[in-house]
C-alpha cells in the first residue's frame, strides 16, 4: 500500500520502488488523485499492467489511446452527460444554456456535453465561462434568454452564482438549474459567509435545482456477487466502520475487489483452456502476452455488485446516474439513469418544479393578432345602421316632396347626392372593422383598397353636391349685370363629376403606382395575462406602401382645397336670405364639424396605432358623427320648414346682397322677382332731391294759403297777386311735370298741361274772340274765380306724387274760404283740370 497524498512526485517514485524491489505486481488497484492516477496510468504500458480505480472521476483518463490499461469502476465526470441529456429529452428542453468555472476539470466536462448535444437537436444557446466573478455570465445568460442552465462549478463558485441568480431574478418558475451532485452535505453553509446575500436569499435561489452525480449504492433490492443486497452491504460497512468518516467510493473500492478477482479468475480460466503449462504466477513485466490477457478478462467484466450492474466499455464504468432536487433546504432523490439500459427513471414525479408545469427551455412568444373586439364591432355597426335607415329616411322624405316649391328649389338631385355620399361614408365603417380574425389575408388586403376608395368617394359625392348647389346660388346673386341666368340640375352633376373624376385619378394612380398592402407590425413583448409561462408579442395588421405620406398627402390636399372652396361659397352668399336657396350657415356649421373632427380623429387615430380597439372606435365615431351631423343639418331645416309653414321660405321675403369691395359695402334691399339696379350714388342724389323738393312744397304751402287769405279779404290786392304770384304758380306747375316724369304713375295733369298750357296773363282765348264779345280776363272777378278753383285743386293733385295727401282727398266743391291743408273731403271721385 503506498500513499502519495496527492503529490505526483511521491507517487511516481513509489510505482518505481514498487517495480524495482517489491514482488511481481499483477495489477494496480486504486488512485485518488487524478493528477498522481493519469501520471502512473500513462506509464503502465511500458509494463503491461493493467490499473483499476476506484476514485479517480477526472474525464482526460478516459482517453483510451493515451490510457490504454487505465479502468475504474466510478464512472467519470462525464458519464453525467448522456443522463443530463436524457433528463433533457424527458422534459422537451431543446434549448440549454452553459456556466463553466474555469478549470479544466469542468471544462473537459462541458467539452464533452457539447459533443453528446450535437446532433440530438438540442440548441446550447450560450456558453459561458468565469474565473472569480459569475455575475456577469449570468446576466449575459439571462440576456440571451436562457432558462436551462448547466452548470460546473465547485461549491464556493455555486455560492456565488445562485446569489448573482437572485440578483439578476433567474430563479423560480421559469427557470431550471442544472448543478453538479457531489457536492458534501450542507454544502452552502461552508461558504455563505464568503458571499454578499443573505441566507434566505441564496437558499430561494437554491430551490428546485436538479444535481446528477453517480450512484454510490444500488438502490435495488439485489443480491450482489457477493451474496449480499447493497442495503445488506451498506448496514455491515457501517457497523464495521463505527465512528470513522464515510466515503461516497467505498461501495465502488469494494466492487473493485470483485472486479480484479472475477479477472484473475477468467485469465486463469482462459490459460487453463489454452496453455495448461502457463500459470498467472509465471507473469512478469516483460510478459506482454499475460498483460493481454490480463485486459481483454478485465473488459469482460460483467456482474451487478453493490453500486449496480459492473460493466465496462472502453475502460469507462456503465454505472448508474441518480438525479436529486433541493427541496425545502435538503436534497432529494428524484431519479435515475441506468447507462446500460439507457434508461430514465423519475421516482413517483417527484420533481416539484416551481411552477404548475416544468419550465420552458425559452421564452415561448406566442404571436396573438390584435383584433377587434366583437362587441364594439356590433355597437359601431348598429350606430351604423342607425345612421343608415335615417340616410333612408331623408331620401324617401327628398323624393317624396321633390314637388313641393321648398324642396325643388333646394335641388333635390343635389340633396339626393348628399345622402348617397353619406351612405357611402356609412358603409366604410363595415369594412374597416373588418381585421384577421374575421377574414383571410388575401380578403384584408383587397379591403384595405376598397374601403379609401369608397370613404374618398362618399366625401366627395357629399360635400361636392353640397358645395355645387351654393355655387349655383353664388353664380345668380353675383351676377352684377342682373342678366337672365339659368343654371340646371345637369350642370351640377356635371361639377360634381368633375371632383369625382379628380378622386378617381388620384386613386387610380394611387392603385397603379404604390398599392396598399397588408402588413404586420410587431410590438414588444407582454406577460401573459392568465400567468403561464409564456410572453405574448402582439402584432397589429396595417394597410400601407412605401410612399404613405406622399398620397395621403395627396389626398388630405385635395380635400383641404374642396372644403375652402365651400367655404368660401359659404361667406359669399351669407346674405341670400332665401333659406330655400341659401344653406350657407348650414354649410359653415358642417364644414367646421368636420373639420375639427377629423383632425382630432387623426391625430388620435395616429396616436393609438397600437390599439386597435380604441383606433376603430375613433374612426367609425368620426365618420358616424360627421355624416349624420351634414346630413342633418341639410335636412332637418327642410322638414321643419315643410311642416309648419312651407311658404315662409320661398315667398314674401327680401334678400340682401353685399359686395366683397368697401366701396361697395351698402345693403340695398330688394324683391325676389325684381333687383334695384341703380347705383348706391345714384340713389344717394335721388333723396337729397326728393328732400329738396319736400322743402319747396312746404314753402309753397305757406305762399298758397297767404294768396287764398289775401283774395278773400280785398279785391284791391290783385296787382298785387299779379306781380308777386304769378311766378309761383309756375313754380308749382313746373314741380308737377317734375315728379311725374319720375314716377310715372299720375300722368293726367301733366298731360293736361302740356295740351292746353296756362293762358299768359294778358293773352286771350281765339276761339272766345271769334265767337263772344271780348272781355277783360285779368280782371279781379276772373282772377279771384280762377285761383279759388286751381289752386287747391293743383294743391291736392301734385303732394301725393312726392309724399303728400292722397289726390282723392281733392274736390272741386271746395270752398275757397277754407285752407286746403285742413280740410278734407272722403276720397269719392277724382278731378282732372281741364281748359281753365
């Protein structure tokens, strides 16, 4: 027995001794340490022994053309990783992640588990490796989303991963560490003061990892080789070993025993078959026939001893693998493998993961399509449907009354447009509701076309016919020339089809050059809302080309430019007080409604792009309140007016009509059958002279009555009334013939005047002369008769025409004696003056 304690020296320099003065050695038995084993075992072919270990699990002497005599009964570090890669299989884990110290140990170790993973469609995502620090490595795993890690490390570096685990929270339900299984008994109490977590935190980390080490004694209730069960054993080993320390190898030393006696024993068989003049004694270190022998017996071996079935392929021990869990601050068994069968045993589902079901090798991300919701697609479509049957209504309402003078002034093709345009607009609420989870991918891509086509048309038909009428308004009541204009119904729709064709090349263009597509866009990932272990990455359906912007804008442009030009019509024919005609105020209340709305509906439309619910809702809100809001406000008035008074908006009413220069900025009222053609200045001169005139007649009042005064009074005052009077009744006369030729409505007078003219005075009748006697005319007694009769008659006669009494209040039985401006006779007849 020789005791190097791990030092290669004194261990090489006792198999020396051994060799050169002991007794011929049939075989070595033993090596601990694998650094003073793997120098003694690569030396022994030089002297055709053969070496058995009991203890030494270091992978490098597993390399069978360096260590071609080398065999142990332990299996090796490695033999832990065709286990771990059936514990793997059992739990569908096909993507794994390593933490290695660096030592070469652990590195062999892992080597070896990358080679036994290739192939088996199990993806080692991550490998890393620390000195000193794992924190850093296991952030990167956590990083790469690894949730099955393998690790090889010793006890004082598992202290300090699983305190960097729970730092970085890589424990728990979603995730599973896989550990070395050799570690001593309470291990982390040894080096938990070495860390910086506290105890209950290292011990959370801790929980539910897996250890794989070998087997120390069969668990089956066998009899050995040996006669006894490994319980059997295991109750006598420690009976006889009392208070000494147990060692996890001493079931393998003692199935070493049976090994190299079970080999001697063949060897022996085999030259008692073969050569019966050769005994195993004859053996020497030359003898490499004997060695031979000596290895092929060795590899032979077969039988089930008290840590399993003994069996070796190329030098390794088949053994078995046991798998434990740390539960509750104590490891557990759990399983085991049986490499010689090749099979997995997990005792009773033992396993108690943190989670209701084992974790995933990754973060499963599952794609769920944001659609939306069933329930707020049947409320918008029945608004929709609502906004519909009243769109129904206005129609019916349109036709039915398209007779009727109110409505066939409003155009009632012009209003039938409008309804149809807001049906249009109704119907695109139905296609945009409709997403993924109602119709195919194809089917969603052909919508996304469909539905700008038919919103673009339905605003264009609506706002266009809206916008032809006031135009039609605007043409007539501008026309500043008053000439005869008739604009027909054809001449409307022929506007209206001219906004449409614009639509329709923009469109076409828009289909030809950058159609929509279908795309999907991916938004960050999300907890599953009913807690299982999985993420949930939403994805979004769009409609949209490479050149968005640049056709929106198009379009935005383009109706920006139409609802000005309503606006526009809007302010000019403000003043048309026809409310059968005019629907400006209307129009200016659905233009600013519209507008605002659907900035507002953008700009939250575009701010919810991830929220389709919410976006939809928007959109249809928008469209709902925007058709129904023009709809009403064309229509609603109209019935209204219809059922209470319809001939209030089409008789009896006076417009007015401003000009847009300041020069012009005065109100004329006027009928609708006639327009006041005369010019503000015009009719400026027009009062100032009826105010003078007005001025002149009260003047001539007052001389009347002083002349009336003075001829009833004396006779004598006649050269008086001939001098001073005579050119006032020209006056008067001439103020007649003035206000006639402007008016025109009491021509008798004037006619009078100009076929018999006022004699002169001193003049003389010939018709009189021819036939009586000639008499004075201007005498006082002709000159009190004539003025007695004409002047309230020629008083009563001209005042009506410029504001005055009415001339039916005149008579010719008048007293001279009473003043024409006070006395008035009931209106019974009229008089005409003639040939006095």
């Amino acid at each position: 027995l020789f005791f190097p304690q791990c030092d290669n020296a004194k261990g090489l320099k006792a198999f020396y001794d051994a060799i050169k003065y002991g007794p011929n050695h049939l075989m070595v038995f033993g090596g601990v340490c694998a650094t003073v084993t793997s120098i003694i075992a690569e030396s022994l072919k030089g002297w055709n022994l053969v070496q058995l270990s009991f203890a030494a699990t270091t992978p490098e002497l597993a390399d069978k053309k360096k260590y071609p005599y080398f065999f142990r009964t332990v299996p090796s570090d490695n033999a832990v990783n065709p286990a771990i890669l059936k514990l793997l299989k059992y739990y569908q884990w096909k993507r794994v992640g390593t933490l290695t110290q660096d030592v070469q140990r652990f590195s062999e170790v892992r080597n070896d588990l990358t080679g036994v993973l290739y192939g088996e469609d199990i993806e080692i995502s991550d490998t890393e490796s620390f000195s000193n620090d794992p924190c850093t490595s296991v952030k990167k795993l956590k990083g790469n989303d690894v949730r099955i890690i393998l690790g090889q490390f010793d006890e004082e570096m598992a202290v300090k991963v699983f305190c960097c685990a729970y730092d970085e929270e890589m424990y728990g339900s979603k995730y599973q560490w896989i550990i070395p299984g050799w570690y001593e008994n309470l291990w982390w109490e040894s080096w938990i003061n070495s860390s910086q977590c506290l105890s209950k935190n290292l011990l959370a980390a801790m929980e539910g990892y897996i250890g794989v080490d070998f087997e120390p004694l069969s668990s089956k209730m066998i009899k050995t080789i040996s006669g006894r069960t490994p319980q059997q054993y295991e109750k006598e080993y420690n009976a006889k070993r009392g208070d000494g320390q147990s060692s996890k190898f001493h079931g393998y030393a003692y199935d070493g025993i049976w090994v190299i006696a079970k080999t001697l024993q063949r060897a022996m068989k085999y030259l008692n078959a073969t050569n019966k003049h050769q005994k195993i004694e004859d053996f020497n270190y030359t003898n490499h026939k004997l060695g031979k022998i000596f290895l092929d017996a060795m590899n032979e071996t077969n039988f089930f001893g008290v840590t399993g079935q003994v069996v070796f392929r190329n030098g390794e021990r088949m053994g078995t693998i046991k798998f434990t869990q740390f539960q509750e601050r104590k490891e557990v068994k759990v399983g085991e493998y049986n490499a010689v069968a090749d099979t997995l045993e997990i005792i009773n589902n033992s396993i108690r993961f943190q989670g209701l079901e084992p974790p995933k090798d990754k973060t499963i991300i599952q794609e769920e399509l944001r659609k939306i919701s069933l329930p707020l697609y049947s409320i918008l479509s029945a608004l929709t449907i609502l906004g519909m049957i009243m769109a129904s209504a206005f129609l019916f309402f349109n036709i039915k009354n398209r007779n009727q003078k109110l409505i066939k002034m409003s155009s009632p093709y012009m209003n039938n447009l409008i309804i149809l345009g807001g049906m249009l607009s109704y119907a695109s609420i139905f296609l945009f509701g409709l997403d993924g989870s109602f119709v195919s991918e194809k089917t969603f891509e052909t919508l996304c076309t469909v539905r700008t086509w038919i919103l673009t048309v339905g605003y264009t038909t609506a706002f266009g016919a809206m916008f032809a009428k006031t135009w039609r308004v605007h043409a007539i009541f501008k026309n500043v020339k008053m000439k005869k204009k008739i604009i027909k119904d054809q001449k409307l729709l022929v506007i209206v089809g001219g906004m449409l064709l614009i639509d329709l090349c923009i469109l076409i263009c828009w289909q030809v050059v950058d159609p929509l597509r279908r795309t999907v866009e991916k938004y960050n990932m999300e907890p599953d809302p009913a807690g299982r272990d999985i993420s949930i990455r939403p994805i979004l359906e769009h409609c949209e080309n490479t050149h968005m912007t640049i056709w929106l804008g198009i379009v935005y442009a383009y109706k920006g430019l139409l609802m000005l030009f309503g606006c526009f019509l809007a302010w000019e024919t403000r003043n048309v007080s026809i409310p059968a005609l005019n629907d400006s105020k209307y129009i200016g209340m659905s233009v600013y409604n519209v507008g605002i709305m659907c900035i507002i509906g953008a700009a939250v439309s575009f701010l919810t792009r991830d929220q389709p619910n919410v976006q939809f809702c928007i959109v249809a809100l928008v469209i709902i309140f925007c058709s129904t809001i023009t709809l009403c406000l064309v229509f609603v008035p109209k019935l209204i007016t219809l059922r209470t008074n319809p001939d209030a908006a089409t008789q009896n009413r006076r417009f007015q009509f401003t000009q847009n220069q300041k020069k012009e900025d005065s109100k004329t009222s006027t009928s609708v059958t006639s327009v006041n053609q005369a010019s503000t200045s015009r009719l400026e001169g027009l009062q100032s002279e009826n105010h003078r005139l007005r001025m002149k007649i009260t003047e001539l009042d007052k001389d009347l009555e002083e002349v009336t005064m003075q001829l009833q009074d004396t006779p004598e005052k006649t050269t008086y009334i001939k001098q001073n009077h005579y050119q006032d009744l020209n006056d008067i006369l001439s103020i007649r013939n003035f206000t006639d030729s402007k008016d025109g409505e009491k021509a008798i007078l004037k006619n009078h005047l100009d076929q018999n003219p006022p004699a002169q005075w001193g003049s003389s009748d010939p018709s009189r002369t021819s036939k009586e006697p000639i008499e004075d005319i201007n005498s006082p007694e002709h000159i009190q008769r004539r003025l007695s009769l004409q002047l309230p008659i020629l008083h009563h006669a001209y005042l009506p025409s410029i504001g005055g009494v009415d001339a039916s209040c005149a008579s010719p039985c008048v007293s001279p004696s009473a003043s024409p401006r006070h006395r008035h006779v009931p209106p019974s007849f009229r008089v005409m003056v003639s040939g006095l």
